[in-house]
C-alpha cells in the first residue's frame, strides 16, 4: 500500500490571503443575485440565456475536474496500479472541481430553491438531456466525496470505520467511472437541440463523443499541469516516469479526436468557413492548433521526459479542450436576433470566486490530510 | 413521462449499431410526431396584417402582462422591442426592399410561441414544467416545476421562451395559446381582436386547409377570409395578396401548430429557413442508442463493479 503524508505548514499564507479576499468580493455580488435577481449581477439575457457560470463553471470547469476519472480509467479498468500515487490528488481536484461546478449551478438557476424537483420522480423528464446531467452530477458529487472519505477517515484515525468503507468502496469506483463517462458525453448532446443556432463549425452529431474525449484529455492535462506545479511549489521532486508514460497515451486520444473534430467538419461542407478570417473561424482554428502542437510534442518519448515541454503540453491541451466545449456554449452560439453577450465584472467576479474558493481548498487540504505520496528518501 | 413503446424500439434499433460509430446524425434520426388529435393553432396572415397591433394590446390583457418601454427616452406608451418576459406577443415591421408585392416596401409578422409539434422546450426541461397537452397540444408552462435552468431558451429555435431577469423569484414566460381562455371554451385573445382576420384561430387541420385555399388564389381577386375564430360565421371580403407560396409551420422541425403565410420570403421577416426533422428527434435518437433505456449503463457498472471487486481483492 503506498504511504502518504500531509505536508504540513503554515495554511495562512499569502496566496491563501488573497483568494480569500476575492472570495470575499464574490459574496457581495452573490448576495445581490439572491436579492435583486440574476439579472443585476450578469449580462446574460433571453437571447444567451447561459453565460460564463454555466460554459465555464460546469462545461469547462467539470472537464478540468476529470483528473480523478481519467486517473480512475487507466488504474482500475486498464489495471495500471502504478499510477495509484497520482490517485488522490487527482480525486481531491475533482472532488473540488465538481462540488463547486454544484454550487454554481445553484446561483445560476433561477428556481433554485425548486432544484429538489429534480429529484421527484413523477416529475422527471427521461427525455431531457438536461435531466440526466443533473442527476448524473448531482450523484457523482456524492460519490466523489464517499471516494475520497478514507482520506479523512485515515486522518481522524477512524480506522474501523475506514475498514467497513472499503469493503464496498469498489461500487462507487464503479460508479465514479461510469456517471462521468454519462455526463460528459451528455453536455455534448445538450447542444444538440441548439440546432440552427449553434454555428455548424460546433454544432455536429459527434457532440457527446468529443465532448467525451476532450472530458479525458482534458482530465489527463489536469494531472500533469497540478503534478508538476505542485513539484514546483511545494519542492518535491517531479513524479516524472509516471507523467511521461501517461503523456504517452495522449497523442491517440489527441490524434482520434482531430481526426474525427476536421472530418466531421469537412464532411459537411463547413469546412472553407474556417479559413474565412472571422472570429468564430479563427477560434476554430486556434482550438485545433492548440491540440495539433500538444499531439505533436508529446508524439516524441525524449519530449515526454522533459518536464518543460511536458507542462507546455499539458498547457496547451487544457486551453485547447477547454476552448472547445467553450466556443460550443457561448462562442460559436448566436440565437440570430441581435442579442449579445460578453460577462459583466460581478459575474466574472462570481465565478472568480469560485476558482479562489478551489485554490483555498486544495491547500488547506495538501497540507492538512494525507493527499500526496509520502517521499521515500525521507 | 413513461417510456413509451415507440421510444423504446427505436433504442432498441439505434443500439444494433456501435457506440460511437452509431453516432451519425442520419442514422440517429428519430421518428416524426404526429398532430394531436384535437391540435388547435393560429394562422397568422401577413399579407391581411395591418401592423394595428390590438393583438399586443389583448394579449397583455388576457394575460396581465405590464406595459414595456423599448425605447426609453420617450416613456409614452407600451413599445416593446422584442419578446420578452413582459410581451408574449409582438408585431415586428420588416423593411424589404424590391419586393413588388409589398407596396409599401414592409411586411409585418406576428412573433409568439408555435406550439410545436415536436417542441424542442418540452424535450430539454428537466423537470417537465414545459408539457404539451396530448389533446389540443397547446404547450403550457408550470411554475411550481420550474427551477429556472433555462435550458428551454436555449433550445427552442424560435427564442420564445423569455426569463424574469430582475426578479429574484423568476419565472419562465411564454405564449400559452391563452389555455385559461381555452378552458372556458373561448379563444386566444389576439386573434379575437383582430380587426381583418389576419390572424386567425382554429383546428390545426382547418387552418392547413384555408392556407392552401389561400394559396390557390388569383392575385387581385377578390374572396371571403374567415375573421378571428375559423369556426366562427364572421368573415370579411379582402383582394388576395400575391403569396409564397409556402406554408410556414407545416413542416418546418417537423411542423407546429401555429403556420405563416407570407408575401415575401420568410427569412425576410423573420423567420429561419429550418430542415423538417426536429433537432428533437435527433438528441433523443442518440440519447436513445446510447442508454437504449438506462439498460447499456446498468451493464456496463456491472462490468466496471465486476472488474474492479476482483482487482480490489487480488490487492489484499
Ligand atoms: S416555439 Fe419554442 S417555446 Fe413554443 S413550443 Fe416550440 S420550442 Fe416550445
Ligand atoms: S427554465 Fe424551467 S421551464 Fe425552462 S427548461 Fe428549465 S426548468 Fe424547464
Ligand atoms: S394566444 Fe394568447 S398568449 Fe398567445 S399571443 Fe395570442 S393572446 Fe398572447
């Protein structure tokens, strides 16, 4: 069993200081929202009826919450135990990254004080992609938290309790593989009823599996980019052999999802759109050409041993995925009657606090429970 | 909502093909819906439309609907420039240019929700708070279900549904096709007050009908156009416009029941150049191959449960 620590040391230091601060400014104008109404604090209108809390905080910021689900993929399906020391940290992050995409959820709902409804049954709508998302987050939130519990329970020493969760902690691994592999595909299909109003170099049938597929690269760019700074910041060696045999699986998944992303494209005859010089053409162009230099850097094993171009990949991935499913909510969506949008500073702040609210977490938790792998040279 | 039969062999079908292979817009293509048995609609006439707009001013009634300044600097009167939580109907003036069937050089058309026939708002909500009526298929909102996701706005592809932005108890509002009113055997308020028959409420069936008569028309000649209600005896004489001859709403994503007849082309006022199967049917057909039911997850936990236990053990 591999051992883990906590790093221990001061929690109040001055990054922590300043998201607190900006977590602090987000609840002024969270407190407008729940009194004055959404509109008073955003920009979103009836023509862009969703803004950054939904394209970011949940399409984006879910997708960069998948660390724990890819890690998850390769260590229990692909029977990789050696990537076992890269499985907490990375549940930790999605824990995080899940619970607050929850929590942003209910601001961004007007009823929210309805959202149970969800849950009655004689109210469900099967047919509603939206439905299913909801539940299916809704109950991997839980089951990321039921997860990641033996790392509290070893840090109370409630070892009995630890025992008992373990003996059926492989239903929600089970579970914490297949709900993702559902909700990511299905914020794809959301868009598919956007139809006419989604520009056709988005909008396409093969949503849910590129949605799918940036969910996993997105998630393994995660690990790599977190790993590597936390090296960095907290002056640990880098996990490297580990991140350089996981970056050898990228080029594939990169390689499938270009393939498919163009083709699919140029099958439509939407193709020529791009090279078109327009705003929407050019992000198209930037998305793929970010992934394109992520695919052809880590294509070599010498470049997968150099932390450098590592992270510039892993950069690369995280923005070129994340543009993607972005483009697909806001960018690339226009209603066709003169609305239009870009954040108001509330909003923005909003959702600012909400990416402190994660960077306070996570170092509160690294340095007060066993998260990291324990160094062995000691 | 059950799972109807229908639903279920089309899973069924669409799961004989791989998972992600099958995702193909054309084979995931899902079955049309047919017209409620007693679908009721309007038939707005945009060649009859005199762009009075007593049709905004009764529906704000019937409705409680507070008047709306679109253009502040001259706060006199309701002018709402689009639909919005406070307008459910508008009359929009088009400008077209060139067009010898216009005189005037405009067009008018009349914006409100289409009662799909296949509505892309009641597929998205989550918590069925949007349903259609199987019987006269007028599509209602319910407040106590709605949690305000907005996820109708984003998918009904005419921008009809509209949010209460500055209100923190918001609501989604919408174009009922006046069902209170309905209920109580009369009709939808706009076409009751409409002064020339332009539009027009009735039978979905019967309206389809009078579209084509009016599109068999002479040019120029005089004929008897039904006045507010299709069943009604009123009728006004009226010389036929020139008409595209289209009807807008008969097939358009798989048709709605409330249909356009227009003398210029309908993009020009408004109204998108849409394919005849319903984006509806597409997600469904998808979402449909791959759950086919919930059956394919429910496997493949049992696997990943399966897969994971004898890991878990060969570990201790
Ligand atoms: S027009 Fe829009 S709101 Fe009306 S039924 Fe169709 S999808 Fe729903
Ligand atoms: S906003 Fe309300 S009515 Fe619209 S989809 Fe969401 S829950 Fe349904
Ligand atoms: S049917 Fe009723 S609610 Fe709908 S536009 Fe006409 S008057 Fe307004």
């Amino acid at each position: 069993m591999q051992e883990r620590q906590a790093l221990g040391g001061k929690v109040l230091t001055v990054p922590f200081k300043v998201c607190a601060a900006i977590v602090l400014i987000a609840l002024f104008f969270l407190g407008k929202r729940f009194i004055f109404g959404i509109g008073s604090v955003t920009n979103m209108n009836d023509g862009y009826p969703w803004g950054i809390w939904i394209a970011y905080d949940v399409v984006v910021g879910t997708a960069l919450a998948c660390a724990g689900y890819s890690i998850a993929l390769i260590v229990y399906v692909f029977n990789k135990g050696e990537y076992s020391p890269l499985v907490r940290p990375a549940l930790m992050t999605s824990m995080f990254g899940y619970t607050l995409a929850g929590v942003s959820v209910i601001f961004d709902i007007g009823r929210y004080w309805q959202a149970y409804n969800i849950f009655l049954p004689w109210l469900s709508n099967l047919h509603s992609v939206m439905f299913e998302v909801a539940l299916c987050i809704g109950t991997y939130i839980l089951v990321l938290w039921m997860e990641f519990a033996p790392t509290m329970l070893e840090k109370f020493k409630a070892d009995k309790l630890k025992a008992r969760l373990n003996r059926i902690i492989f239903v929600f691994i089970a579970l914490g593989i297949l709900l993702p592999t559902m909700h990511q595909s299905s914020l794809g299909t959301m868009m598919l009823m956007a139809g006419h109003k989604l520009s056709p170099l988005w909008w396409s049938g093969f949503l849910p599996l590129l949605f799918l597929i940036t969910a996993v690269v997105i998630g393994y760019a995660a690990i790599i980019f977190e790993s590597l700074i936390a090296s960095v910041a907290f002056k640990r060696p880098m996990e490297m052999h580990l991140l350089s045999k996981i970056s050898a699986l990228m080029p594939w998944l990169l390689g499938i999802y270009l393939v498919i992303r163009i083709e699919d494209v140029n099958l439509r005859g939407y193709l020529p759109l791009a090279f078109e010089g327009g705003l929407l053409g050019n992000l198209f162009l930037l998305e793929n050409l970010l992934l394109l230099s992520a695919l052809l850097i880590l294509a070599y094993p010498s470049n997968r041993r150099n932390p450098q171009l590592l992270f510039i990949a892993s950069c690369a991935m995280l923005l070129g995925g994340s543009m993607y499913r972005f483009n697909t909510y806001i960018v690339g969506f226009d209603p066709g009657t003169g609305w239009q949008y870009f954040p108001s500073v509330p909003e923005l702040f909003i959702t600012f606090g909400i990416i402190a609210a994660e960077v306070m977490a996570y170092l509160w938790f690294v340095k007060t429970l066993p998260v990291l792998p324990k160094l062995t040279k000691a | 909502m059950k799972i109807r039969r229908r639903d279920f062999l089309k899973g069924v079908a669409a799961s004989t093909l791989l998972l992600a292979a099958e995702q193909s817009p054309v084979q995931a293509k899902g079955a049309r819906k047919e017209l409620p048995p007693n679908a009721v609609g309007i038939l707005y006439d945009s060649t009859l439309c005199i762009g009075c707009k007593v049709c905004e001013y009764a529906c704000k009634q019937a409705n409680n609907k507070p008047v709306e300044h679109g253009s502040p600097s001259e706060p006199m009167w309701d002018d709402p420039q689009d639909l919005s939580a406070k307008t459910l109907n508008i009359i929009k003036r088009y400008g077209v240019e060139g067009q010898k069937d216009s005189a005037a050089g405009f067009a008018f058309v009349k914006r409100h929700c289409m009662h799909c026939i296949d509505p892309a708002c009641v597929s998205a909500c989550p918590v069925s708070a949007l349903v259609k009526n199987s019987d006269n298929g007028v599509v209602t909102y319910n407040k106590k279900a709605c949690i305000g996701c907005r996820y109708c706005q984003v998918a009904c592809p005419y921008n009809i549904p509209k949010f209460e932005w500055d209100s923190p108890f918001p609501e989604i509002v919408k174009c009922q096709l006046c069902s209170h009113l309905l209920a109580k055997g009369g009709i939808s308020a706009c076409c009751a007050a409409c002064p020339t028959g332009a539009s027009l409420f009735g039978p979905v069936e019967k309206l389809r009908a009078e579209a084509k008569r009016r599109l068999a028309m002479q040019p120029g000649e005089y004929y008897d156009f039904p006045v507010a209600d299709i069943n009604g005896t009123e009728v006004q004489q009226h010389r036929a416009g020139g008409y595209v001859s289209h009807v807008y709403g008969e097939r358009e994503l798989g048709g709605s029941q409330v249909l356009y007849l227009a003398g210029v082309p309908f993009t020009s006022i408004g109204l998108p150049d849409l394919p005849e199967d319903s984006y509806v049917a597409l997600a469904d057909g998808i979402q449909y191959a791959i759950y086919k039911g919930m059956v394919y997850p429910l496997v493949v936990l049992g696997g990943l449960i399966y897969i994971i236990r004898n890991r878990e053990d060969k570990k201790e």
